[in-house]
C-alpha cells in the first residue's frame, strides 16, 4: 500500500479496501480482517495528515480559522486512528492520533485535545521495554505536552533527562544518513525541536545553537531557530554572532524586537522510517515579547493538592488542628487556647527606639495617604422624582495575611491594617507564622497594634487562610481576606474564594515579587542595580526586568558598567544566594524608544514599575498597566515597600492588567439606593413596562403596573412645573 503511487489514487485505495474489509463475512474471517481494516485505516489517516498538513500550517500562521474541508478531514483522521486503535494497538496508530490531536487543538478545545495527547503519550510510554528513539520521541512530545499547558518545571525534568542520549543519537544517524533533516524526522529535526522547546525554558544558547546545525539543511525551520537564537544573542550582547546570524539568515534586530516575529516551536517528529509528515507541527504562536511576558512559573496544581487536604483539616477539627499544624510546619507548641492575641489589651511590645520610630513615621504616611482616599457619598436625581445613591458600607470582618519565613515582614501588617481600619471594618484579624517558641515576631506586634488590627492568629499557610475563612472557636470568620503569600497561601485564597460554604472574596491572585526598570544613558548604573537588587531579593522566584533606552543602538559601554555594578552589589548581600536564584530568572532587554520601552511595559504589567530615565512624566502618560510607579532617579522602590504613603501590595504575575493594589476601597462595599416619588415613577415606570415585555418577565412588569393603576399614569401640572424648575 505505500507505493500506492499518487496520494489521490491511495487514498482512493485506502477508502476502497476499508469498505470491503467491512464487508459481512463470518467470525473467523472477520478475525482475521480486523488486522488489515486497522493497517488500511491507520494508512488513511496518515495519508489525510499528510496531504492537508500545508492548510493546517498555512491557516495557523496567518491566524485563520482552518477552512471546512480541511477540518472535516482531520476529524476523520482522527476517527481513523481511533478506528485503529480499537481493532489493533500499535504505536503508530497511536501517534498518528497524537498528531491528529494536535493539529486539532491548534484550533479550537485546545485544554481538553492537550490533556488526552498527554494520556495517549504516558500510556504510550509505559508499555515500552526496550529503549530506542522512538522513547526519546514520545518523551520529547509529552515534555513538549507539559509546556504548551504551562508545566514548565515538568517539562524541563523530562528534556533535562532524555535530551543529552537523544542529541548524540541524531548526530550518528545525521552522520550516515544521506536524507534531509525533515525526512529523518526524530533524528535531527525531533531532536533539533526538542532541544529548541527545551532552551525556550531556560534560555540555554548551547541548546539553540546546536539545534540550528541540526536543521540547517531545512531553510524554513533554521530560520525560525536562528530567529530565537538572534534574540538570546542580542540580550546576552553576543554582537559579533548575532552579526553573523543576521548575514546568514537575512534577519533584523527590529523583527526580533517586534511585537510579531516569526518564531515557532517545533513539534519533534517521528522516524521516516515509520511515518512520512509534511510539516514539523506547531504550537499555537507565540512572539518573543510574549515569551518575555511569562513570569516564572509557580506550580499551583501541585500547591492546590498540597493545601486541599490541610482546608479540609482545619474546617473538620478547628483550634485543634491549627495547633497540629504550627507544631508541623512552624516547630512551635501551641496550645488550643493560645492561637489568639487580643490586640487591643496586649501590652506593647518592646521593640529599639528607632525601630518604633520608623514604623510610626511609616504608619503615618500610610495613614494619611488612604485617609484621603475616601469618598464622599453620590446622589444623583437621573430624572425627575427618582434619586440614586451610592453609600459607602466598610466590610464587617477582614483577614490580613502577614507572611513570616524568610524574612520579618511589619511593613505589610500596617500596609494592610491601616486601610481597613480607615475603611470602618469592624474585626481586623492578622495572621502570621509564629516563631518556634510559639511567639509573634515584637515587630509585627507593634504594626499591628499601631495600625488597628483587633485580633492576631498564630497560624500561617493554608491553615491560617482556612481557618479565617471558615472561621473556629478562636478566630472569627471573616469576609473578605487580603494580602501576600507564598504558593500554598495563593492556592488557599484562590480555593476558598470558590467555596460556597466559606463564602469569603480576596484581594487579588499574588504570586512572587517583581519589578521591572526603565533606564537610559543618563540613569546612573548603581541606582539601577540598587533598585533591580531590591526585588530580588525577596526570593527565589521573583523576577526583576531591565529595559535600557538606547536610540544610539550602542549599548556596549553602558551594560558593561551595569554588569559591574551586579557582581558588586549582589556579592555584598547577605541573601545573596536567593538573589542569585532570583536573576537566574530575570533579564535585560535594550529598546531604542520610549514607545518601545512603554508597549513592553504595558505588556508585561510589571507589580512596580520604577522610571530612572531623563523625563520620567513623559513615560508616566502612557502607563496602562502596573501596580505601582516610581518616577525618577530619588524614587527608590524600597520607599513604597515601607514609608511613602503607597500600598506595598501589589498585583503580579500580570494581574496588573485587571487589578489595583490594595486601598482603603479593598475594604469598603458600595451599596446603592434609589428612591422614587410617585411622580417619579410616572415618569420611568411606562419605560420599565416596556423592556420587561420584552424580557417577557410579566412579574416585572406588573411591579409597575398595579402601582400606575391606582396612582394613575398622568403627571399633574404642579409635578410638570416642579421638572422644569429643576431642569432649566
């Protein structure tokens, strides 16, 4: 059947021999037809991927929808290879559905496609004995799996584990074979792409570089390598190379810089030996500012399963198992009745002289900030006779959650209590970790003593959002809970906002902290590092971004002066090992305008923004989307972290786009009136008849109906009057 010569006639011949193989004939012969009709269909299947490869590649490029016929036909490949599994299980049948798939998902139910390539592909690989490449391959498309769906510590275990064998495989067989790469398939073109999906992970030149000598034979695909290559070259200030490769391949820097570029991740493909494909597939498209946009990833599934069962604890035992808890997580010995420190009759803490006076000249800049954020109440008359009004109500009950761990954080008790307290809100809970001796960091105490908070609970984790949400025997349930945390203390928040039985609303999603800079020429470099080195060092997974102003496009001498300065400055940092997990994730990238250095900012929605470029207010007018600013040279952003009136908590991870941080408005509710006089109703009430008719809500409508009926419709001339008095 494969030298069936044209693809039309052995489609035709494939169509024809699955009918006659489904013919009626008796069990034994049907037994025996079972193995050919799975062959013939498999065969079809491959031929439909085959030759309808270009217009799945062409409409995904271009951003199309996949026209009609070319859907239909993958549809039915996809049923082939079903078809083929059912009657007979081989590997080849279940590739060509992963494929199948695939190319589907480029399109449309792309989580649900995704998550059934993933089952086929474990399944695929649990029933393997001997390794051979086809394993490198199908452990390089479910790796290729987890990455597309956002599991990037998964994806980069498998590549980290297979990938080293695989490379030096498809360098013997590049070596005695005479074929192209693309008909090599997994040799150097699947080897190649798994290696470039790989180095989009962790940004690895050795990785990109080897997989563009592995598919230099194929223009279209090396230039997409080279593509992503160029990018990584020109931020690592590889000019020279990057040079080269621009010669080479035709490329522009601006094309790398552009909003749109032409990078796409390969698929790795599978033996020639045992299928023929047209294209290397694709992942949906990506440009390389939206790679840029990615924070690094926190794996909340796993964070989710991890806190589910403690929610659930805490819910079913109380005091009693927050007590458990902190003796598990935080070494302390609590008993059920010390959970809670009443604040207001605890004495004060001792804390040094300057430090009370810091956190109260801090407190006080906090305070007055969002004192002024209140608003007066709205009172509207929308037309004669009918008032609208908006109150401001505070929210009975809040939590604050106060992270400890890896360093003492007072700044965020009064960041969060101060507001809340303006706001009028009744029950001000703080939880924070207690320390090992089962006592509350002085500091902290004092903050929250300072800013208001009614009550502190000695829990942190899960276990605290849980039982603030919940409510126990010590702590009150509380309404809405704010503030930042670690990945299990987000998963929480995120879980419980979601249960109806908790009913509680939070702040905002928060994930690790970041910043990103934007300095030019005139910036001085230990300032820029100074504020870079202030984000990071919160912890391993924050992320801190550059963007260097350089019309000139000659950027040597200043990041040569800026990478100094890092080594220097990172070098005399005590947490300097979580800062240098911190930039292992963290990068610079040079723009030659402000637009340029604004549209990447919008875009990445940075949680502070810090501006030390000449003319900060000019960037500050094109500012969409960021949870804070810092404007200009004296503007560090440890000022807004602890004493210059502004919120420290921020959105991040991009949620910048959709939230603020938090205000004294996180803790009020606005509630609406709206009053009408019979006139009033006169007047809007015909209206109202009219669109709930439409509705067809007729107890809407008779709302209105019985009341005209016994007022009468006609508004008298006094009521007239009174309108146009009122209105002129």
């Amino acid at each position: 059947m494969q030298d069936a010569g044209s693809s039309g006639h052995a489609e035709l011949l494939a169509r024809q021999a699955i009918r006659a193989l489904a013919a009626p004939c008796d069990a034994q012969m049907q037994h025996g037809y079972g193995a050919m009709r799975a062959a013939a269909a498999q065969f079809l299947g491959e031929l439909l991927l085959q030759q309808h490869g270009e217009s799945v590649w062409d409409a995904h490029l271009r951003q199309q929808p996949l026209p009609s016929e070319d859907r239909s036909l993958l549809l039915e490949a996809e049923q082939l290879f079903r078809q083929a599994l059912s009657l007979t299980l081989t590997r080849r049948a279940t590739l060509g559905l992963v494929q199948a798939l695939f190319q589907l998902a480029l399109f449309d139910d792309f989580g649900a496609r995704m998550s059934e390539v993933q089952s086929l592909l474990r399944e695929d690989l649990s029933k393997m004995e001997a390794l051979d490449v086809d394993i490198f391959a199908s452990q390089c498309n479910l790796a290729f799996c987890f990455q597309l769906q956002g599991y990037d510590q998964e994806a980069r275990a498998i590549y980290d584990q297979v990938l080293p064998g695989y490379c030096r495989w498809a360098d013997n067989e590049s070596k005695v074979s005479p074929a192209m790469p693309l008909s090599l398939g997994a040799s150097t073109i699947g080897a190649a792409c798994a290696a470039h999906n790989s180095a989009c992970l962790d940004g690895n030149l050795s990785k990109l570089r080897w997989a563009l000598q592995a598919t230099r034979p194929d223009r279209r695909v090396s230039t997409c390598i080279a593509t992503r290559l160029l990018q990584h070259l020109t931020i690592a200030g590889a000019e020279d190379e990057a040079q080269q490769l621009m010669e080479e391949f035709q490329l522009k820097k601006e094309e790398v810089s552009s909003i749109e570029d032409n990078f796409l991740a390969l698929w790795p493909q599978r033996p020639s030996s045992r299928s023929k494909w047209r294209r290397p597939t694709t992942n949906p498209r990506r440009s390389v500012c939206a790679e840029l946009y990615l924070r690094p990833k926190i794996d909340l599934l796993t964070a989710k399963n991890r806190a589910e069962p403690i929610i659930a604890e805490v819910r079913q035992e109380g005091d009693a198992a927050l007590a458990k808890l902190a003796k598990r997580f935080d070494g302390a010995e609590l008993s059920k009745d010390d959970l809670i420190i009443e604040v207001a009759s605890a004495p004060w803490p001792k804390v040094e002289p300057k430090v009370a006076e810091s956190l109260d000249a801090a407190y006080e800049n906090v305070r007055r900030f969002h004192a002024a954020q209140k608003k007066p109440p709205l009172r509207v008359e929308t037309m004669p006779g009918v008032e609208c009004r908006r109150i401001a109500v505070p929210i009975e009950a809040v939590g604050l959650y106060v992270p400890g761990g890896t360093a003492v954080l007072p700044s965020t008790a009064y960041m969060l209590a101060t507001p809340a307290k303006l706001a009028g809100c009744k029950e001000i809970v703080l939880a924070t970790p207690p320390r090992a001796d089962g006592s509350i960091c002085p500091e902290v105490i004092y903050a929250a003593k300072r800013a208001g908070a009614t009550k502190i609970l000695k829990a942190g984790g899960a276990q605290a959002i849980a039982a603030m949400a919940f409510g126990t025997k010590s702590c009150p349930k509380v309404h809405k809970i704010t503030g930042p945390g670690n990945q299990y203390v987000t998963a929480a928040k995120m879980m419980l906002q979601a249960n109806d039985e908790a009913a509680v609303s939070i702040d905002m999603p928060a994930g690790p902290s970041e910043q990103l800079c934007i300095f030019d020429a005139t910036s001085d470099p230990a300032f820029v590092v100074a504020d870079l080195l202030s984000q990071a060092e919160h912890g391993p997974d924050s992320q801190v971004v550059g963007v260097f102003v350089n019309p000139s496009g000659d950027a040597h001498g200043y990041m040569g002066r800026l990478r100094e300065e890092f080594e220097q400055q990172t070098s005399k940092l005590s947490r300097r090992e979580i800062t240098k997990q911190a930039l292992s994730k963290s990068f610079v990238i040079v723009v030659k305008s402000l637009d340029a250095a604004m549209s990447f900012s919008n875009g990445y929605g940075p949680e502070h923004l810090v501006v030390q470029a000449a003319n900060p207010e000019a960037y500050l007018e094109k500012v969409v989307n960021a949870g804070s600013v810092f404007m200009g040279a004296y503007a560090p952003e440890s000022c807004g972290d602890y004493a210059s009136g502004t919120n420290h908590c921020l959105p991040t991870s991009g949620y910048a786009r959709q939230f603020g941080g938090v205000s004294t408005d996180t803790y009020i509710k606005y509630v609406t009136v709206q009053k009408l006089t019979a006139a009033g109703l006169k007047r809007v009430g015909p209206h109202v008849e009219v669109i709930a008719d439409v509705e067809e809500l007729e107890a809407h409508r008779n709302a209105v109906t019985i009341r005209l009926a016994k007022i009468g419709r006609e508004l008298s001339w006094l009521d007239k009057l009174g309108a146009l008095c009122r209105f002129c």
